[in-house]
C-alpha cells in the first residue's frame, strides 16, 4: 500500500492541474475548490508518507514495475517525506490566499499552481538524476507562467533575467547529466554512487567535470553568490501567492545538493568524496555577507523579504559546507522555519501593500490602515521570528546551526550570521515604524481584507510558534534524518541489491 502512496504528490496534483487546465475562462469557485482540496489532500498525503518514513524504512515506487536501475524510481526516505510536508503546509497558505482575489488577475492560475507543484513534489521524490531535470523543468515552466501572472512591466522584466538564466541552467543541468551518464553507464542515482568505488582513474576527471556543472546549477537554483542575482527582484515582483510558494524553490536546490552530494560523493565514493565542501562553504558565506547589505538596502518590504530569503540560503548552505551530521540536523530544522515564515510574510506584505494603496509596500509614509493594528502585530511575529529573536523558532533554529559548528567554523559562522541577524532586525524596524508609527495622521485607507487572505499568512506565520512548541520531536526527526543521509549504503541496497542488483 505505501508504494502506491508515493505516487500520489506527483499524481494528484497532475490530475487537478488538468481539470483546471481544461476550462480556462469562467468558473472561478469551481477552480477554487479543486484547487484547495488538492492541495489538501496533498497535505494529507505528505503527513501519511511522513509517518511512514520517520521509521527509518526507504521505500521505492517502481512506474511500470519496471525494477531499478533500469526502470523510472520514486524514492521515499525521511529527507524527502519532510521536503514534501514542508511544501505541502506552503502550498495550502498560499492557495487560500489566492482565492482571495488574486487568482482572479490572470487565467490558468490555479492549473498552473497545481503543475508547480507536481515539479516540486517529483524532484524530491525522483531516484535518477534525468528525472531530477525533467521535473525541474515541469516546476520551472509553470513558475515561468505564474511569475507573469497579472501581468505588469516590472514582472516582465524580472521575468525576462529568470526565464534566461534558468534556461542557461538547465543546457548546464542536462550536459552535466551526460557527462556522469557517459562515464558511469548509469542515471539511478543509487546505482551510480555503488559504481563510484569502482571507477576507473581516467573517468575521475569526466566525473569530477560532471559534478562541478550540477553543483553550478544547483547553485544557481538555491541562488547562491554569485548565482542569486535574478531573486531578488523576481521574488519582489511576483504576484504574493507565487511568492510564497516561490519560497520552497531555494530550498529545491538546497536539497538536490543535499541528496546528489550525500548519495553519490558520499562516504563509499573514494577520492572524489566532500567533492563540493570547499565550494559551498566559503560561497555560502559570501551570500550571507551580500544578502545582510542587501537587506539593509532595501527601499520596499517585499525587496526586503527577498533579501531574507537569501539569508536563509546562505545560513543553509553553510550548513551544507560543516558536512555533519549536527550541521544537517540543524539546517533541517532551520530549512522548515525560514521556508514557512518567508512564505508567510510574503503574503503580509501583499495585505500591508492592498491597506495602504498608493504607496504599496515601498518604505515611505502613508495614511494609516483600516486593520492597521492587527496588521502591525502579524508584522511584528514574522518580523521576531524571522530575525531569529526568542522565543520563537527562527531563535532556536540559529542557535543549533551556530552550535553544529566546529574549529575555525565558528569564527565565520557565528560572526556572519549575528551580523546578519542584526541587519535584519535593524531593517525589519526601520520597515515597521515607516508603516506604522509614522503613518498617523489623515484618512484611514484600505478596506477589510478577505478572511482568506488573513488564514493563509496566519497558517504560515503560526508555525513558527509551532515549532518550539514542538522542537523536541521535530529535531529528533531531523537528527535521524542526517544520520540517514549520512548513511547512504541503506538507500543503495533498498534500490540496486534488494531491487535485483546492477549489470
């Protein structure tokens, strides 16, 4: 039974992509409602499969029954049942805030929400690294779409740099793919990391050429320095839904490292082992540092918010350069706050920018808003918990990344990330009293805002308290999660010895 749920986060998406695809103009409460229960369902799904994998079990789903390595593998461990509950919880906020009224600015909205998803849920569930490509495709080409939704010039022109680079990435993906094609016979990717041991020394360079192109492309998708350049405005223009899903893109990227680097170039892979350490370790702290001046720099609070996502890529990879299984544990966690509370404050900056009309979410001072005060509170929780301030989840998820570090780690961890932490706080208020303390005199503006709108950025927004409330078994689902992707032999011998061995 648990092989055929599996299937489901690609399936059951794909399915409702369809039926919304199917009649584009007109019935919007019809679109509205398929495209809620989907994604609730999905949500369903991904606690079911969560449940299932924290036993420590890798199952596999076989299409066709065509057995690995030869046949197409969806692969269920912890790490991939959490990517899947963490974009589930993202989609359902951003859904029902769109059916607020922002689906309504363009057509195909919802269908192509529902293919985004199906990208994302299949690359984190796809066992070869073809399949990794072809569903980032399948999520980069609806995100291409949505990007464009309502439609404007400055969507347009931050379309125009993330369509070109992504399309750059994907030549690179492919050809990389190629390269370790050629040279080990094989693109499961369990197979693959059983042949490392044994790969002759003339294929070392082809290998070494191959992996190098995949971790420039992966960078590229977590928007590494010097490969995150396109965020920013990309994420500040999108429409606030898109947005907010577009918080778990970074984290795609973030996780394919994890998965290709931890499986492939693991423990078992000889000479070419901590192959990307050096790289993502020292890039990771120059996008912290980058990302902290651009936060202080922004003039517009969705800019600012983009900006902190960027933080968040930088504080995870660094995670991801310790290469421990403390470091992975503590990233994990931090993955799920940042994920969920960016997303949220995404959607408060849409709500903020619809009260105080003219001046949008630009830093300048405006009239005061209908629902000012309740707003003001709504910004004052993401902003704590997003600067990493106690008592809420972005506070601990800090201190277990800086307490993974170890020798000359410290120094720069810890250093770059307080200061960054400070640059966020310091924008964050400086954001807060332009839109709320210094807009006190004239008309109030805005009207009430649609009650969906305020249940999808409080479903984002809440789970920050959630996770202290329950940091105990999230981080002990976390801690056996990096114990199992140090451990890479389980997923091979689930997939190649136990599936009927290699040719």
């Amino acid at each position: 039974m648990i092989q055929h749920l599996i299937v489901l986060p690609v399936v059951v998406p794909l399915i409702a992509g369809i039926l919304l695809l199917y009649q584009r103009q007109g019935m919007v409460r019809y679109k509205r409602i398929v495209s809620v229960v989907a994604t609730s369902a999905l949500l369903l799904v991904a606690i079911w499969l969560l449940n299932q994998a924290a036993s420590g079990e890798v199952t596999y789903y076989a299409l066709g029954d065509w057995q690995p390595p030869f046949g197409i593998a969806l692969v269920l461990d912890r790490l991939s049942a959490l990517m899947l509950l963490v974009t589930a919880l993202l989609a359902v906020g951003a859904v029902v805030f769109a059916c607020g009224g922002d689906d309504e600015k363009g057509s195909n909205f919802h269908g192509l929400f529902q293919w985004q998803l199906m990208g994302i849920n299949g690359a984190f569930l796809t066992g070869d690294l073809f399949n990794l490509f072809v569903f980032f495709e399948v999520l980069l080409l609806a995100s291409y779409a949505l990007l464009l939704h309502g439609g404007g010039k400055a969507r347009i022109q931050s379309s125009v740099h993330y369509v070109v680079l992504n399309l750059a990435g994907s030549s690179l993906f492919l050809i990389g793919v190629g390269i370790l094609y050629g040279a080990t016979g094989t693109l499961n990717m369990a197979d693959m990391a059983s042949r490392m041991a044994e790969l002759p020394a003339e294929r070392e360079g082809l290998v070494v050429a191959g992996a190098l192109m995949l971790l420039v492309v992966f960078g590229l998708k977590a928007a590494i320095l010097p490969l995150y350049f396109w965020l920013p405005r990309a994420y500040a223009s999108a429409p606030a839904p898109v947005a907010a899903l577009f918080a778990v893109m970074t984290k795609v990227g973030i996780y394919a490292i994890l998965r290709v680097y931890s499986l492939i170039f693991g423990d078992q892979a000889g000479n070419l082992e901590a192959l990307e350490q050096p790289w993502v370790w020292w890039l990771s702290l120059a996008t912290l540092a980058a990302a902290g001046i651009g936060v202080m720099a922004a003039r517009d609070l969705r800019l600012l918010i983009a900006y902190l996502v960027l933080i968040s890529v930088g504080t995870l990879l660094a995670g991801v350069g310790m290469r421990s299984p403390e470091a992975t544990s503590a990233l994990l966690y931090y993955l799920i706050h940042t994920t969920l509370i960016t997303g949220g404050l995404f959607l408060l900056a849409e709500m903020i920018g619809l009260q105080r009309g003219k001046p949008g979410t630009r830093l300048v001072k405006g009239r005061p808003m209908v629902q000012g005060s309740a707003l003001a509170l709504a910004f004052f929780i993401g902003a704590i918990a997003v600067a990493g301030l106690p008592p809420l989840s972005g506070a601990f998820g800090k201190a277990l990344m800086l307490n993974a570090a170890e020798g000359s780690q410290r120094l720069w961890l810890w250093t770059l990330v307080l200061l960054a932490g400070l640059a966020s706080l310091i924008a964050l208020s400086r954001a807060g009293s332009t839109l709320f303390w210094r807009s006190h005199r004239g008309h109030f503006s805005g009207r009430p805002l649609p009650r969906c709108q305020w249940f999808g950025m409080a479903w984002l927004l809440s789970s920050s308290l959630l996770l202290v409330v329950f940091a105990g078994p999230v981080s002990d689902y976390t801690q056996a999660t990096a114990k199992q992707l140090a451990n890479p032999s389980l997923v091979i011998d689930t997939l190649i010895n136990d599936a009927g061995g290699t040719q």
